[in-house]
C-alpha cells in the first residue's frame, strides 16, 4: 500500500481508502491530495480540520452549482462533501463534541446528493428489538422481484459509505443492495445508542425479514456480504440464517480478540472498539471480544461462501482468512491477493478492482 505518510500507517490509510472510493463519485485526487498535505501525520486535530475544510468548500461549490441550476454538477459535489466530511469524523472520539454533528451533517449531504440521483436509494428503519436499524435500499435499475445482497460495514462505519463502491458495483450486476448500519455502526450506535453483539446473526435476520416483508426482491436469492470487522459478521450471519443463498467475506476475521490482542491500548481505533461495546477499558474491551470468534461457528455454514483477505494486510493478519475457509464445510472459495500486488492491504483500498470477482461470484450466485 502506497503510505502518504511514510511513517503513519493509520493516517496513510485513510488516505488510500477514500481515494478508491474517488472510483464512485466518494472523491476526487487531487482533492485528497490537497487536503492530505495538511495534515501533520498523527495530529488528530489537523486530520479533522482538514477534511472538514474540504467538505465545507466541496459544498458550496455544489451549493452554487445548484443555485444556478446545474443538478448533475451538485449532486456531484455534495456527495463527495459527505464523503470528506465522514472522513473527518472518523478519529472523533465518542466524548468529542463535534462527533454527532459532524455526522449528521455528513449524512444530511448524502441524502441530498443521493436524492438526486437517476436511481435515488430509499431510506429504511429496519424493526430491531424496541428500536430500529437505519439503512438504504439501492434497488439495481429496471429490477423488480430480483437478487438483494444484504450488507454491513465495520466496526463503526456508516452505510452511506457503502454507496461509493458496492452499491454501484451490485447495481450494474443487476443486484439490488439493502446497506445497513447494523449494532455499534453508523446511525444505529450514534443516535440510537445500539451496541455491537457477537450473535450479529439477530441483526442479520432482521434486516432479511424486513427485506422479505417490505421490499421488492425475490427471497429465494437474497446473499449477505460484510467487509472488515464485516467478515466476522457475515460469516455469523450465514452461519444461523439458513435463508441467505451466498456469503461474502470481504477481509475475513476469525478471531476479533485476537485482532485486539496484539494492538496497543492506545491504538488509534481503541476509544471507538471500546464504544461499540460499551466499555471504559481496552482490558474490558477484550474480553468483551472474546466472544467475536468463528471456532465453533465457520463449519455451520451450508450456503457458498467467498473469502477475500490482503496477504498484506495490517490490520487483519491473513491467518484469519485461511482459518475462516479450513473451517468451512461449505462450498468455499479463498482469493488472497498477494503482497507482491496491489490490493493486498485491508480490504483492497490500494486496488478496489481486485475485488470486482467477488462481485462477479455473488452474480453468479444469485
């Protein structure tokens, strides 16, 4: 992976990541660039201005463009605003009070650059125990009654952010996406205070009844796909849910104790994995993950199951993809891609097309 900051793997990534998702309307280079100049690597407070600088410019020039009446161009701008304002709410620590407000209006713009789309997604509150979980169905052009994917980000992220790569990516393979900030993501943890669980299975099944009651899809060919701390979920999801046809790993976890076991405690990502547990301390923290774990469950898996993992994955050691697929007794398929390629860091955001076979698969598949 390319390191804009030669000696700040965290700071470099974030870089890296929103520069692919510039392939689907997320960004634009030299924007980024721009932006990435000034910031002081590891100076948190520079990482946030900066983004929030760019997203704040980034819309009013959409604002102007859709003052004048030029749509195509604002809608352009507002959701690469969202984008970099998600950006700069990414290292906000759940104590900051810019955190909520930086999130709203980030999705604010989503939903007006997204509203005016050919294909605008719809909006959805998916029933979840006394609440609910907030999520976008994409359905693909022209399609009525056809394949769905049912999808989750990691860790805290955000549906929105699932738009600027696997929704378009599903759409034009005539594959409708429901993208849903399960527990300990997106909306669900910042304003619906919904923590994350190991059983994400209850999440799943949810999301897949609604999507059965509610929306225009054929159930008989509904997959469900997670990407980074996702690979846990997706994998549990299939694992308990015998009604979804295919299972996509998008960076596979075994064991998110042992993700955690070898981080410090002051990981730039500490003060978030403690949030999505509710807890005070890392040493909490990990035990609470103790029981993220696929020993026991992998195997239970019955419908085809596709594992992407980065050989050189910072993150997420490559070990835990060939643990998931030697535990699989479904029809398994493992791709590495190699350290000597692009996209072998976490989750290909140094080369999103090496994960365009996983979306040929789930075609395939459904």
């Amino acid at each position: 992976m390319w390191h804009y900051y030669p000696d700040h793997y965290m700071f470099s990534y974030q870089v890296v990541r929103i520069a692919s998702q510039s392939l689907f309307g997320g960004g634009e280079f030299n924007e980024i660039i721009e932006a990435s100049s000034q910031i002081n690597p590891g100076d948190y407070e520079s990482f946030h201005r900066a983004w929030m600088g760019l997203g704040q410019r980034v819309l009013s020039e959409g604002s102007k463009a859709l003052d004048e009446g030029h749509n195509i161009t604002a809608r352009a701008a507002f959701l690469r605003a969202s984008n970099y304002i998600r950006t700069a709410e990414f290292f906000l620590t759940p104590e900051d009070p810019r955190k909520i407000p930086t999130y709203l209006k980030g999705i604010h713009l989503f939903r007006k650059g997204a509203g005016m789309l050919e294909n605008p997604p719809r909006q959805v509150e998916i029933p979840y125990e006394s609440s609910f979980l907030p999520g976008y169905f994409f359905q693909a052009p022209n399609q009525k009654n056809g394949p769905l994917v049912i999808m989750f980000g990691g860790l805290d992220s955000t549906a929105e952010e699932l738009y600027f790569g696997p929704a378009q990516l599903l759409n034009e393979r005539g594959i409708s996406l429901l993208a849903v900030d399960g527990p300990g993501q997106g909306g669900a943890l910042r304003l619906g205070h919904i923590r994350t669980r190991y059983d994400y299975n209850v999440a799943g099944t949810a999301a897949l009844d609604f999507a059965i009651e509610q929306l225009p899809i054929d159930p008989e060919r509904v997959g469900v796909m997670a990407v980074s701390m996702g690979g846990y979920m997706a994998a549990r999801c299939a694992a308990f849910e015998s009604r979804f046809k295919a299972c996509a790993i998008w960076s596979a976890i075994y064991s998110y104790y042992d993700v955690w076991a070898r981080r410090p405690d002051d990981h730039p990502l500490s003060k978030i994995a403690q949030h999505i547990v509710g807890v005070e301390s890392m040493a909490e923290a990990r035990e609470k993950f103790k029981t993220f774990t696929l020993q026991g469950v992998a195997e239970k898996i019955k419908v085809p199951t596709y594992i992407v993992h980065g050989e050189d994955d910072r993150q997420v050691p490559v070990e835990h993809a060939y643990k998931v697929y030697n535990d699989l007794t479904c029809e398994r398929t493992l791709v590495v891609v190699p350290v000597s390629s692009t996209g072998s860091a976490h989750c290909q955001v140094d080369n999103v097309t090496k994960t365009y076979p996983l979306y040929d698969w789930l075609q395939e598949q459904l």
